[in-house]
C-alpha cells in the first residue's frame, strides 16, 4: 500500500468535539429550537450554551498556543529544543504522560520516531535508527516504537484527522494495546501535522488521567492546535534547511570554478608556455649530449605537469577532460620515471576499462606519488608495475620495489603517504603498503564497490 496515494489530506473537524459547524465554521442554529415542547427547547438551549463555550474555548486556546509556538521560537531558535519544548508543554497542559512526534522520511516512504517527552523527560533515539525504544519510567518493557510507526503510517483514516484510541482500543497493534493496558493508559490521540495537503509526520499523546466522554474534547483540540503550530514549524525549518544546503551548493561551485580558472590560467598555461620554450631550445640542435637529454627530459616532465593540471581542471569542472586512458597515463608515468633514474622499470598493463574521471584521476595520483617514492627513495635495483581489472569492475595497481623499504619511524607519516591515503578514500578504495627492512615495499590500490581502510604492514 502506498499511503501517499491518499484522499485530501485537509484537516476535518474531530466528530467527538461536540460542535455543529457550518462550511464557514459558523455554529448551527439548534434543529430543536423551532420545537414548542419546553424541555426540547431547554435541552436544546443548553447544547448551543455548551457550544458556544466550546467555541470560545476553542479559540482561545488556538491563540494561546500561537503565542506558546512563538515564544518558544524565540526562547529556543534550535529546532530540537523548540520540539522539545513543544512536547513538554503538550504533556504539562494535556495532563498526559507521554508526548512523540513520529516523522516520515523525505518520499514518504517509511515513518519513525524523531523524539518523545515521557513524563518528565525529553527522549530521542539514536539518530541512524536500528535502536529500540527506551522503556517509559515505570513501565514493565521497552515500547514498541516501530510497530506504532507502522500502525501510524499504514491507518489510513489517521492521514486526513484526528484519531483517539483507548488504552486497549482493538484498532492498536495488539503490542500496543497489550503496553497501553500495562501504563494503564486511558487514551492515545493521534494526529497528523499537515502542512496544506501534504502530511509530515505525526503527533501522538498517551494519557494515564480518565476523563469522561463528554470532558474529552478539549483534549483533542488541544493536540491538534499543538500540532497546526508544530507541522507549521517543522516545514519553515525544513525549507530554511533547504536553502542553506543550496547556498552552501553554490558557494562549493564557485569556489571549484574558481580552482578550475586558477589551475588553468595559471599551471596549464605556464607550463604550456615553459614546453613551448624548451622545445624552442631543442631546435636550436647546438646543445651537448648532456643538455640536451635534461632538455628532453624537463620537456616531458612539463608536458606531465600540464596534462595532470588540465586533468585537475576536468575533475573541478567535469564537462572538461583530456580523454586519456588509465593504462596510458599509468606507462607515461613509468616512462617519465625511467627517464630521471637509472633504475629498470618493468611495467605490466591489462587492458584497462574506464572508471570515470573522478576514479582516475586519484588513481594517477596514487601511481605517481608511489613511483616517484620508488625512484628517489628506494634505492632499488628493480621497480615493478601491474595493473589489473579484478572481477572486470575493478582495479588493481600494484607498485613494487626491492630497495630499502620505509624506515619505521616514517612508515605512517609523511605528505605524500598522507596524500595516496586520501586520494584512495575520495573515491572508496583500500590501500595497502607492505615494507620490510631491505625487503622493498609494495604499494597495492584495490578500488570495487566496497572499501577498506589504509593499512600500512612494516615487517621484521
């Protein structure tokens, strides 16, 4: 059943408030009052003295629960406080003992309890759910919170109006009656917060206080003034909510396009404009053997740098991108190391899908952070370099020495450890570093869908 799908949720005059309204509100005159039996007239009269003070009653208590409301706006401008508050006085006013408010989620898909005033304390479960409710002072169990959110979310009358339920009314789940029955309740008012045609949530009241039929009324009209002023709360901080997520939206997008004009004004093009400048002394074909392999070499390292700069640029602003593979990036790398080293440097590609712009670029950066530690760092006679497909979802990129390893003392520090450890958790993938004194160390990415955390194993 999808209780969305429901009739207009327009709030309707609770049958049992005793008051006989017109399309207007206006009170009806008495259908008795034409009669000329005398005790029809008096009896007749007196329903209308009775109405009327119900009416006045229930005005004035719909003002004093405006200015309750904006009071405690003022007094408690959090909106966990101001709840709370609001419950409290709910229970205090209502001579109740129990006051929740039962929320459903953003599709309107499931209910469940944001918070509850039990007798003279405020409760709220843990946020992220999956823990049971707090048994009420006194009570012999645990209340069933999930199964009345699911009586709440699922009755469909309970939608469109008020509902008042006996501590053991048969309508209950029969958790909830046989628990009313144990608190000796003798009412639960439910009502929903309803905000034009949409219903947010729910405000229920437990009573262990008996009145008489006739004296139950204004309890009803009380939750529901209560609740007109809390769904109407609930939905200005929804929507103030909303508008800081979107500013907050905005300013992170400015603040990346701004990123994305200052790496490529500034990087890309200066090392755009140093390529052009080396490369205009390679021409030149006068320089001795030594220069000229430098030049070659700080030609490549620029022609990296700008690519790598406009691929930050395409990560910050995704509609810009190079279009390079991994596998590619990965043997420019290698090449470019081997260029500044004298160490071999074996490399081992499969044939790589792609993994978006975002995965790839963190990858990049962990491959280029681990081959440059390799190379000035190792002192290794061997680098070696694989990368794998695993499952054909995934990746593997291993890169291995057999130099020195890490010195303990540096094994968890370090910018660039710190830098491969953050780029892995960007985008959920683990990373694990495995070294050992004049053993090597192997660098290991492994993105799937699911992840783990850096490790960093040091042997003996």
């Amino acid at each position: 059943m999808n209780p969305t799908a429901r009739p207009s949720t327009t709030a309707e005059q609770p049958a049992h408030s005793g008051c006989d309204v017109t399309e207007r509100g206006r009170l009806t005159p008495p259908k008795d009052a034409a009669s000329n039996d005398p005790e029809v007239l008096r009896a007749a009269l007196i329903r209308e003295s009775n109405e009327r003070r119900r009416a006045e009653c229930r005005a004035n208590m719909q003002t004093e629960v405006v200015k309750l409301a904006l009071d405690l706006l003022v007094r408690e401008p959090d909106v966990e406080g101001f709840f709370g508050a609001l419950c409290k006085t709910m229970v205090e006013e209502s001579d109740s003992h129990t006051c929740a408010l039962w929320l459903l989620d953003d599709e309107a898909e499931h209910c469940e309890l944001w918070m509850a005033y039990v007798k003279d304390r405020l409760f709220m479960p843990p946020k992220g759910g999956g823990a049971p409710c707090e048994a009420t002072e006194g009570g012999p169990r645990k209340f069933p919170c999930e199964t009345l959110a699911h009586h709440l979310f699922t009755h469909r009358q309970g939608w469109t109006q008020t509902i008042e339920y006996g501590g053991g009314d048969p309508r209950l789940p029969a958790l909830i009656q046989d628990f009313g029955r144990q608190m000796a309740w003798d009412a639960i008012v439910a009502t929903p917060l309803l905000i034009g045609n949409r219903v947010l949530g729910w405000m229920t009241v437990c009573s262990t206080v008996f009145l008489e039929p006739e004296s139950r009324w204004w309890r009803v009209v009380l939750i529901e003034a209560i609740a007109r002023q809390a769904a109407l709360a609930l939905h200005h901080n929804r929507l103030m909510d909303l508008n800081r997520r979107e500013e907050r939206r905005k300013a992170i997008l400015e603040e990346r396009n701004r990123l994305a004009r200052d790496i490529h004004d500034n990087l890309a093009q200066g090392f755009g404009a140093i390529l052009m400048q080396l490369q205009a002394a390679q021409r030149e074909g006068t320089l001795p053997p030594q220069a000229a392999r430098n030049i070659d070499i700080a030609v490549d390292l620029a022609r990296t740098h700008m690519v790598e700069a406009r691929r930050s640029v395409g990560a910050l602003r995704p509609n810009v991108s190079e279009g390079e593979k991994l596998s590619k990036a990965i043997k420019r790398l290698a090449d470019l190391g081997q260029k500044t080293s004298s160490i071999p440097i074996d490399v081992h590609l499969d044939e790589l899908p792609r993994f978006g712009d975002g995965v790839e670029r963190e990858v990049i950066g962990i491959a280029q952070e681990a081959i440059t530690n390799a190379v000035r760092h190792s002192r290794a006679q061997r680098i070696t370099i694989r990368a794998s497909t695993v499952s054909s979802i995934g990746l593997r990129l291993s890169v291995a020495d057999d130099g020195r390893g890490i010195p303990r003392e540096r094994s968890a520090s370090g910018f660039g450890m710190t830098s491969m450890q953050e780029r892995a958790d960007r985008i959920g993938a683990s990373l694990t570093i495995v070294t050992a004194p004049r053993s090597g160390t192997e660098v290991v990415l492994a993105w799937e869908p699911t992840s783990l955390p850096t490790q960093v194993h040091a042997l003996n």
